[in-house]
C-alpha cells in the first residue's frame, strides 16, 4: 500500500507541475509581445516603415493639358461593298488574272472562259446579217426600177406595192440579224470576267479546267471593298443630342480604332452617319465611322474596341489616374510637400484620357502628387520619392535621398543597392520569394 501512495503522490505532482508550466507566460514570447506592442517596436517597423518611419514612393507632377472626352464601345467591321464575281456564261475556266489578296479595281480582267464557241456563235449572226443585208440592197434596187416603170405604165401597181412589203420585210429581217450579232458578241464578252467593284479579292473559289457556269454559288471569287472601310458600334442614347449637333454643323468626330487587347491603335477614322431609330432594348443607338485603311489594317467582320471623341477639354489641371484614391470622404490624392510629407486633397475626377484624368480640387499645376506606394500612406506621413523607372533609379547618386528605406537595414549590404534599383512590385516578389525559402508565415515587407 505503501509504494501505492507514492506512485499517486508522483503523479499528482508532476500533473500539478505541469499545468504550471502551461500557464506560466514565455520570457522569449513576452518580450516579443511587449516589444511589439510599443509604437516603436519591430512590429510597427515592418508595418509602417522602419525606424524613421518613412514609405518609399513615386510621384509625378500634376499639370495643365487638353483631355479629351471620349466614349468607349465595341464595334464591328464591315466592307463598303462586297460583290461576288460569277461568270455570266458557261465554260471551261482558262485563266485567273488575279492574285489572292491583292487590290483590284473596277473593270480588271480577273479570268478568262473559253471564248470559241462563242465566237462561232458570233460568226454565224454576222454571216445571216450579210447574207439579209444584200438581200434588202437588191430588194431597195429593184424597187426604184418597179417606181420608174410604174411611171410609164409598163407594170401593174401591185407588182410595186409587192415589191414594197419585201422590203419591209427585208428591212426587219436585218434588224434581228443585228440583234443576233449584238447578244452574240455580248455572250462573248462574258468569257472576260470583270471585276464589278475597286477592292480586295479574297480566295479563289475555282480552279483552272473547271466547268463554271453562273448558277455557282460561290462563283469565281468574292471582291470586298476595304477602302474605305465601315465600322458599326452603339453609344448610349444619350449622347445623340452632341454628336447630331457636331455633325450638323459639320464638325469632325474622330473614332479611334484599337485591338481587343486596348494596347494597339489600329486606324483613326471619323463618324459618317447615326442610325434614323433608338434601340429601345438597349437605349443605344448605332454609329458608322469610315476609315481610309490604306494600310489594310482593319478587315471586314472584325470586332474592335472603339473610342469615340466628343468634345476636348482644354487646358485643364490633370494627374495620372494612379493618383486618384477612393475612399470614405471621396475620391483624393496625395501631395508631397517640401518637408517629405504627404497631405491628403480631396478632388472631383472628370474625363479620362489614357493614363490621365481631369480633376478639380485644392490642387496646383506642377505639385506632385503620389502614383506609387499609397497603400500604407497616412496624413503627415514621411516618405522618399524614388524614381518610378527602375533604370532612372539605378543610375541615381546614392546621396541624393536624405533617408533611407525602412528595409535597408534588414537586408545583406550587397543587396541593398540591387533592391534599390527594383520597382515596388519587384521587392515585394524577393522579400516574397526569401520568406518562402526561410518557411516563414510572415516577414517584412516593401513597397
């Protein structure tokens, strides 16, 4: 009994021992906790900026421009005209005179069918147009002999009036020949196939030897006209009254063509027309822009981004669209000052031109403004512009910034003039890149 209750006394204080221990608070962790918990400590470091408290940024200046006030869609291409070039007569096909793809203009031969049975065809109405031709000339002679001798009583009236009506006869007997001759050197003609229309030939639909006649659907080739070319999109109703007014008074209204990416500019053409109705459905209404497409840019059944100019804005304060924020008291910007702080401005965003829009606000004309590295920005915080280029950043002078970043000092010294030269994106990927490597939830970060 006795080893029983020192087995149990054991236990029981090793358990009490234990649950000690479990509650007791870690020297290391405690620290780190009340470290962290100080404003300066490296918690708030790694967050906001490193012991001077400064966040890396880049800036640009806000200025005076023309922006222009556009309207963006999406719009589709389609030819002038489109003509599909069939044969008019039957034959065996002798020759194509054209090029896939080339530009062909109105009246060029593009091929050729075997003209021989036609030009027999024709030499028969020609032989019956001589042969009734020379019969009308002897009918017309003996009739001024039938007139004289009629004037002397030597034949009766009858025998001239006869004589008259074969000449009538004669006469339209040579018109249908005349007209035999006509179809037939038309039909011959038609073994020379024209091009309808100016424009670009597409594939050949057949091959030399065929047997094509104009019953083929697809006929010999399809001509479309791709200069001018058309471009048909829809805008909100409402902003028929601008453009009916701009086209009244005939005003050009550029339209920029681009791809589906939005980073090519494909041609530049002008509005030609509205539709004559609203589109009830949608509240839009469709547009046609011409474009001269000498460069064959643009081809027909192709959808392309469009943005359509309205009006131009001039001469108003502008800053890049990466400089406006949005949040609870609106849409701002941040400016730095002359002490390397930043203050907040709240402005009215207007038009959008490319990388830069239209504002209005307590805002001045070459005051920069932050486009890179406000995601940590407070009011009064200090920052170091930096250049927004990594090349221009590489080449600065090393003394030229009065403060280091915050991360400088957390990084081997050979790589400190490396990280520099990266752009924001750049250093959070190595700092990204090094924790995953260490296995380390969390570690500093950069902007």
């Amino acid at each position: 009994m006795l080893w029983l209750l020192v087995i149990a006394l054991v236990v029981v204080g090793g358990s009490g021992l234990w649950l000690w221990k479990a509650r007791a608070p870690d020297a290391t962790t405690g620290a780190a906790a009340q470290t962290s918990a100080q404003p300066g400590g490296s918690s708030d470091q790694r967050r906001f900026g490193g012991a001077k408290g400064t966040q890396p940024v880049s800036v640009q200046a806000a200025r005076r421009q023309d922006i222009r006030v556009t309207v963006d869609a999406i719009g589709s291409i389609a030819a002038s005209n489109t003509s599909i070039v069939r044969a008019q007569v039957s034959g065996v096909l002798q020759s194509l005179n054209f090029k896939e793809g080339q530009q062909v203009q109105a009246g060029e031969v593009l091929a050729q069918i075997d003209p021989r049975a036609f030009e027999a065809s024709l030499g028969q109405a020609e032989g019956a147009l001589a042969r009734d031709m020379a019969k009308l000339e002897g009918a017309r002679v003996d009739l001024v002999r039938y007139r004289d001798l009629l004037a002397k009583d030597a034949i009766p009236k009858q025998q001239l009036d006869t004589q008259e009506a074969l000449m009538r006869q004669l006469d339209g007997t040579v018109k249908l020949d005349q007209a035999s001759v006509d179809s037939a050197r038309l039909q011959l003609s038609y073994t020379r196939v024209t091009a309808p229309i100016s424009g670009r030939a597409g594939l050949k639909q057949a091959d030399l030897g065929n047997v094509v006649q104009p019953t083929d659907a697809n006929g010999i080739v399809i001509i479309t006209q791709t200069r001018p070319i058309a471009l048909t999109f829809a805008v909100p109703a409402a902003h028929v009254p601008q453009i009916t007014a701009r086209l009244h008074a005939s005003e050009p209204l550029p339209v920029e063509a681009w791809d589906n990416s939005g980073k090519t500019r494909l041609a530049v053409g002008q509005v030609a027309t509205l539709d004559n109705v609203i589109d009830a459905s949608t509240d839009t209404i469709k547009v046609k822009a011409l474009f001269a497409n000498d460069d064959d840019a643009l081809f027909p059944n192709q959808t392309v981004s469009v943005r359509l100019q309205l009006d131009v804005l001039k001469d108003v304060l502008a800053v890049p669209q990466a400089a406006v924020l949005r949040g609870a008291q609106g849409f701002y910007v941040y400016v730095v000052k002359a002490d390397h702080s930043v203050s907040t401005r709240v402005v009215a965003p207007g038009a959008v031109d490319g990388d830069w829009v239209a504002v209005e606000g307590p805002l001045q004309a070459g005051q920069p403004v932050v486009i890179d590295g406000v995601d940590r920005l407070r009011e009064g915080a200090k920052v170091e512009v930096i250049a927004t280029d990594a090349q221009q950043r590489a080449a600065a002078p090393d003394s030229a910034p009065s403060e280091h970043p915050h991360w400088i000092d957390r990084v081997p010294p050979e790589m400190a003039g490396e990280l520099k030269a990266m752009t924001p994106e750049e250093r959070r990927a190595w700092f990204q890149q090094r924790r995953e490597e260490l296995g380390k939830p969390s570690g500093p970060t950069s902007n």
